[in-house]
C-alpha cells in the first residue's frame, strides 16, 4: 500500500476534488486550514494581529491499496494541474506538493 498526501492552496481544492473523480478515487481524508512554511511563503490559518483567516492550505490524504493501479494517472493528472497554474505564474511555486509514501495498516 502506498499513502499519498497532497497539500495545496485552498483556491485548489476543488480541481483536486475533480481530479480524484476523475479518475475514480472515492476514499480520502481532507484537513482544511493547514499551516506552514515553505517556498510559497508562510501559510497561516490567522492573521496574528487581526485574528482573521488568511491563506491556508488543504491536506488530502489518499491511502491506495487497490487504487495502486490510479497512481500514474493521478500523478500525471496533478503534473498537468500543476503546469497550467504555473503558466503566466513567472515559474514561481505554486501552492501545490505532492508526497508518496509506504503505508500499512495497523489497526
């Protein structure tokens, strides 16, 4: 089993919905309002001095047993997600990283 996690911006949230629909994905975990510090800058779920909401990050977490077979299209579709954000970006980052990793369950 592999464990695919996929943080992005939240305006991205959406087209990954559609992209995991796409290609038949229907198990998933969603965090809203991730935090960090990376090449896009500081996300953060609130504006220390105002309390509002700032720019935060989504966690999707995809556990591919059987779904194994989707990974090379869903990591082809998330490399063509992210080469239409990054045209006319400068070649900046883009809020869009993608992890993959050995999972088991325990439990």
């Amino acid at each position: 089993m592999k464990m695919l996690h996929i943080v992005c911006g939240k305006r991205l949230e959406n087209e990954i919905l559609a992209l995991f629909k796409h290609v038949g994905i229907k198990g998933y975990t969603v965090i809203h309002g991730v935090g960090g510090s990376g090449a896009t800058g500081i996300v953060s779920d609130a504006d220390p001095e105002t309390g509002h909401n700032t720019n935060t990050n989504t966690l999707f977490m995809v556990a591919l047993g059987y779904e194994a077979a989707f990974l090379p299209q869903v990591v082809s579709a998330l490399k063509e997600l992210r080469a239409k954000h990054i045209q006319g970006h400068d070649d900046r980052e883009i809020p869009l990283k993608v992890f993959l990793q050995p999972c088991e369950i325990i439990i």
